[in-house]
C-alpha cells in the first residue's frame, strides 16, 4: 500500500461529511498518476462507495467493511469535518466567563 504523507498524521481516522453522508478518513495522499492529494474514505452506508479500497487494481488502503462498495477517494474540498467539542459546547451553551464560569457561589457549596 502507498504511504500516508507526513501532513495526513492529523487526518487519518477523523470522522468526515460528504454531502451528508458520514465518513471515517483511511487514507490521505496521492492515487496513482492522478494530481493532488485524495482522502481514501470509509462510508458509514458500505453501499455508498465506488469500491473497497483499491485503485486500478492496487490497493491503496484497507476499509474494515467486506463490502465492495464501501469505499471512496474524494478531493479535500468536497469534505466537511464539522466541529470540535469545545466549540460545539460553546454554541450550545454559550460563552460562559468569571472565575465561577456563572454559577453562583452559594449553588457550589
């Protein structure tokens, strides 16, 4: 199998969005004699895909599914990461300041 470029080390295994559709990044780097960097995907639906992990009959990386259609390579543009918890815990919740973050100090004893 190719080798994952050094900048792939923060990629590989993120959970991705893809028109909607939930992915897990096996693979990031280049397939084949195409140009540019491609995220090898495993789709949470194993009928989403185009194939299993190879390229013109070489495999490229290895999905956990048996499925022949689990798998696809997309561009990084195409992909969603979403966001990481403490933002997501900021949006819900709000920006909370102060040495007791707003909870009043007589709640806390």
């Amino acid at each position: 199998m190719p080798e994952a470029t050094p900048e792939s080390a923060g990629t590989i295994g993120h959970r991705v969005s893809v028109d909607g559709k939930r992915a897990t990044v096996l693979f990031e780097g280049p397939v084949g004699d195409t140009k540019g960097t491609w995220l090898g995907v495993e789709w949470d639906d194993p009928t989403r895909g185009k194939h299993d992990g190879t390229h013109r009959g070489i495999r490229i990386f290895a999905p956990s599914s048996g499925s022949p259609t689990s798998s696809s390579f997309v561009r990084h543009n195409k992909v969603s990461r979403g966001i990481d918890v403490v933002e997501g815990i900021k949006r819900r919740y709000g920006r909370v300041e102060g040495e007791t973050a707003g909870v009043g100090l007589d709640t806390m004893l």
